[in-house]
C-alpha cells in the first residue's frame, strides 16, 4: 500500500498496518502545536478530603462465565459482559440470562490474548441504543481486530456496522481491548504493540496506540495528528482505560515479559494529547530498546505509578472511584498476576503522580476489569479461565464490592 493510500483509508478510519513480522521503519508523528489540554492540567477540585481507607463488602453477582473480559452498565440496571469466547451475556434482574445478547465468531484459545474484549454503550445511549464491542477475526491467515456497533434490543444485540477496522493482531498477545467513551463523546481505543514493539512508533501503524475516532469511526479535527486516528503513542500492551471526574484520561499498560532482557514494569499513565509513552525505548524508568534503533524518539511521560524491575502486576482494567462524594478520587486497578484490586492515591495537585497505594480486594484469583456501577459498588470481573490461572467453584465470576 502506498503511503498516500495509506492516508486516505486512515482518513476514512480504516486502520491498516503491514501484516509482515519485520519492525518496521520508525516514523515519528508531526503533532499540531499545541498546549496541554484542559484535562492534562486540570487543578484539583476544591473542598475535598484526603482518602481514606477502603473496605469493601464482596458478592458473587453471577458465576460460571468463561473468561469475562468487560462490563458495561444499562440504563435500567442490566449489564452486559464481554466473554473472550465471542458471547456478549446479559445480567437482568441480578440473574445472568441463559441466552446470549450477541454471539460473534472471534478468534480466541486458552492461554492468548484475543477474542472478543472491550464493550462500552453509546454515551447517549439509549438514543441511539447502540453497544460497540472489540473483537478479533481471522483474515487471510493472520488475526485481526475491529469494533462495530450493535443495535440493543429486548436483550439481543444486533445489526453490525463496523466502525473500526484491519487493526493487526499478535501471534497470540498484545491485542489491548479496552475501549470507551470520553467525557468529549470521543471513542477511545487502547490498542497493542501485536507482539512488534517497532510499530508503537510508527506513525503509519496502529498497534501501541491510544486511538480516538468519533462514534462512526471518522477522525476527528481536533486529534493531534492531521488525518490520523493517533491520539498518543508508545505503549506495549494497555488494557485499562478510565477518565476522572475531571476528565483525565489514565491508562494501564503491561510491561515486557522478555523483550530487551527485561520483565515487569508495568505502569499508570496519564493520557496527554500526542504524547509519547516510552515503548520500546522504556518501560516504565527502566531503558529498553536503544533510542536510535526507533529514530530516537521524544523524551516519554513520566508514569504515575510503575511497579518496577521486581513486580509484576500485570494490569488489567481500571475505574476512578471514592466511596464518598466529599473524597478525592482514586484509581482502582484489576490485576492479573497479582491477582487484586490494587488502589493508587493520586496527587490533587499534581495528577501525574501517584502518592501511595494499597491492596482492597484479593483471594478471587486473577482479576480482569473494575467498573462502577449505577449503585456505586465496584464490579470486577474475574479471569481464572483463560488459561493462565487455577479456577476456583463457579468461575468466572462477576463480583460486586460495594464500600462498607
């Protein structure tokens, strides 16, 4: 494909990306200039209190899913959980429903990272009560991801309109997922490296993107980077993705597991406008690739939080919660290999920093998203199924910690 059809079909939000394994060449987007956004530098809100420690009352909401991957809450109640099989189930009346919503042919085994992940509802939902879902298909031989939308319906999804497509897949990891509305009626993609640590620097490829697009899949004006869905760049696998009550976007991003001869490092990271995250360079503070292997690169965000070169937490969904209107908002982080729900303190006055964390939720094995629900408990979702954990009775399970 020649770069200038390339352009077009980004312009018209068809990602698309070389299917080849070689790295490719790094080509270093060229941002409109422009100051931090409102939502970078947002000061904190006035008469709040300091937080305070979190105790959760836990129930089983529903059990006996197969690897749950998103939540999303309807208007009257109900939700409607991804599973990374291709079945998108429905809680009605706090009773999991026998018949799916919507049942997609995905690409998916125990063990990897794809199939079908992200779910979030129209923000003017239910006019237009449409759902949008990330999934993986197989095409010409290589996995690939898109989101289309589905009309919601007397507890069916249906009629697909594809809003995002040709988003290239891993052999088996690195796939993102996370996918939702901003506070500016934007849809954000978190989207993986696809096992090419290369591309997340790469201006012509998705993969290692954060992507934001409106709801029909077109570009918006405004994105940082003319006719490019990119809206920053340099991340290896993110897979959590929550706004603030200020509007801050923060995301989770999984740190390398043997790529440069590192491990761990997993991070938090404010979102900036047309910022650049790290990957490969860094992950975390820690270097990785050589800079000049990349085309050297911008300096990347600093992290809010990392876990460093001895711990791995391995990230998956996250939600900004406090269990009282009069509390600053914290950040609630569902891990995998950790296996909790790992709460981080967040500087009021400087949103890019983290200032402490602590454990409020384990003992239900890997944990693949946290959400806030209408009643304002936390719901999370577990994932002992996927092939990388032990299942316990009933798994997977969609819990709900509501604060005591």
């Amino acid at each position: 494909m020649t770069a200038r059809a390339l352009r077009l079909a980004l312009a018209a939000a068809v990602l698309l990306a070389s299917a080849c394994s070689s790295e490719p060449a790094a080509k270093f987007p060229s941002p409109i200039p422009t100051s931090p956004t409102a939502t970078a530098s947002a000061r904190p809100t006035p008469g709040l209190t300091a937080p305070r420690p979190l105790h959760f009352k836990v129930d089983v909401v529903a059990g006996g899913l197969q690897v749950p991957w998103s939540i999303a809450f309807l208007p009257d109640g109900g939700m409607l959980v991804t599973e990374r099989s291709g079945r998108v189930r429905l809680i009605s009346g706090g009773q999991l429903q026998t018949q799916p919503a919507l049942t997609l042919s995905v690409v998916s085994a125990p063990g990897t990272e794809s199939g079908l992940l992200g779910i979030a509802l129209h923000p003017a939902f239910p006019n237009p009560a449409d759902v949008y879902v990330y999934y993986t298909y197989g095409r010409t031989g290589r996995s690939t991801n898109r989101v289309s939308r589905f009309h919601y319906a007397d507890g069916r999804l249906t009629g697909e309109r594809v809003v995002v497509d040709n988003i290239p897949g891993g052999n088996c990891c690195h796939f993102g997922g996370r996918i939702g509305f901003g506070p500016d009626g934007m849809l954000y993609l978190t989207v993986g490296d696809a096992q090419q640590p290369g591309r997340a620097v790469d201006s012509s490829s998705p993969n290692g993107k954060i992507l934001r697009v409106r709801d029909d899949g077109t570009i918006p004006a405004d994105n940082p980077f003319p006719g490019s869905p990119v809206w920053a760049y340099g991340f290896r696998n993110p897979q959590g993705l929550a706004w603030d009550p200020s509007g801050r976007l923060y995301v989770t991003n999984n740190g390398p597991t043997g790529e440069f001869g590192l491990f761990h490092n997993d991070e938090i990271d404010l979102v900036q406008r047309g910022a650049f995250y790290g990957w490969p360079v860094k992950a975390g503070s820690t270097p990785a690739g050589q800079p000049q292997n990349y085309g050297n690169p911008p300096d990347r965000v600093p992290t809010v939080a990392e876990s460093g070169n001895s711990v791995t937490w391995a990230p998956g969904g996250l939600a900004a919660y406090s269990p009282s209107p009069t509390e600053q908002p914290t950040l609630l982080v569902a891990t995998l290999t950790g296996q909790e729900l790992r709460r981080f303190l967040i500087d009021p006055a400087q949103p890019g920093r983290s200032t402490g964390q602590e454990v409020v939720l384990n003992g239900f094995g890997r944990l693949r998203d946290a959400a806030v629900g209408l009643d304002h408990c936390v719901y999370v979702l577990t994932s002992n199924r996927d092939g990388r954990g032990s299942p316990q009775a009933n798994d997977d399970k969609v819990l709900r910690a509501c604060p005591q």
